[in-house]
C-alpha cells in the first residue's frame, strides 16, 4: 500500500471511529459526480442542536439515508417510481442514473415536524427502528408527507452507487451502527453554490472533525 493509500485509509478508520462515537464527519462524494460535501452524522445520535448545526452550519437537505434492506422492510419505495406526474417522467440528471428519494416523513409524536426538536425525533426514531425492521409497524410509528426526507440506499451499496446516500449506508456498516444515516449538503453563504472541498475541509480542521474523500471509502469499503 502506497503512502497516500495508507494515509486515505487511515483516514476513512478515523471517520468510522468518529461515528461510532456519535461524532459527525465530512464526505466528498467526487468531483465529477455531484461534487458536494455532505455533513454526516449517525441517525441515532442526532439531537435538535445537531439538526441545528445542519441548517446553519450545512444548509443543505436533512435527509436520512437508510439500507435497502430497512427500506425493503418498511416498504418505502423510490419516490420517481411512484408519482403519477408528467414531472416525474425523463429525469435526465448529469450526477448519476436515478435520485435515491423515498418519502418524507414526521414521527406520528410530532406537532408540525419541522422544528428542531421534531425533527431529531424523527430521525432518531427512525434510527431505532432500522436497528429492528421486523418488529416496527412503520406506518403506526411515521406519516407521509413529512418533514425529513428519507433516502434508499441501492442494493449492493457502493457496487451499484457512489453517492452520499451509499456512502453513508457503508460507512455505518464499518462502524457496527444501525443502517440510517444523517446527509446534509454543504452550502456557501457567499454563493449559495455548494461549498468547494477545500472550504470544507478548512470547517472540518476548524470544529475537529474527520473530512474524508468519497474514493478513500470505496476503496476501503467497496
């Protein structure tokens, strides 16, 4: 192992570590992808300061990635494949074949869903209940429409897609957690465009959090 692979691998061990710990990491996807950085944290860690920091710190969507196989068990489906719209037809995007939008959802313990407080409910109990699929009544525990956007993870995980949505999926694998993640893009306050790598890295190295390339993971984890 070269220098630099060594180094890379350390790394994604570092960010592992660090979601165990319930601490929030920093992915690039790619380039020549969708080139954002995700700030990401394990579903079940997540407080209303945590969905705090995402909206300010981040600004992006709060979504929270799950396994196909939790998805598969809660039977929420692939959002695209379900709207009976013109709009849902021929989507044509320059990132990846397909969006990994399932359904947004609140906590049926929620009032409107978007505060802080609700919405750290909501994922926290979604993480809950990807740690037991077979024993949760989805429908009895969520509503759809709600406030936090859910993702399905593909199949085969990072062998059939490189996005934060598998990404996340196989770095909680690695790190013994549930199958639900929290991604959140970075924004530029200056721009509005999606914050350059470079810049993410400077906020990682400023708040002491692990920043990890999305290629680093795939070839540690794929």
């Amino acid at each position: 192992m070269t220098g630099d692979a060594s180094t890379a691998a350390a790394t994604v061990d570092r960010a592992v570590d660090a979601l165990r710990r319930g601490e929030p990491i920093l992915v690039h996807d790619a380039a020549d992808r969708e080139g954002e950085v995700d700030l990401i944290y394990p579903a079940g860690a997540v407080t209303p300061a945590a969905v705090a920091r995402m909206r300010n710190d981040a600004g992006g969507l709060v979504c929270v990635a799950l396994g196909d196989e939790v998805a598969e068990a809660f039977e929420l489906p692939y959002l695209q494949e379900t709207i009976d719209h013109p709009a849902a037809a021929d989507h044509d995007l320059g990132y990846d074949e397909r969006s990994s939008f399932s359904l947004t959802v609140n906590h049926r313990d929620t009032y409107t869903g978007i505060t802080d407080e609700d919405r750290a409910l909501t994922i926290t109990e979604l993480a809950a209940a990807a740690a037991e699929p077979e024993n949760v009544d989805f429908a009895a525990e969520f509503r759809a429409p709600g406030h936090v956007h859910v993702l399905r993870a593909a199949p085969g995980l990072l062998a059939d897609r490189e996005g934060h949505t598998e990404l996340a999926v196989a770095l909680a694998g690695a790190a013994d957690l549930p199958p639900a993640m929290v991604v959140c893009e970075m924004l530029d306050d200056d721009s509005g465009a999606a914050r350059s790598p470079a810049a993410a890295r400077a906020y990682a190295d400023r708040e002491g959090l692990v920043y990890v390339e999305g290629s680093a993971v795939v070839e540690r984890l794929g």
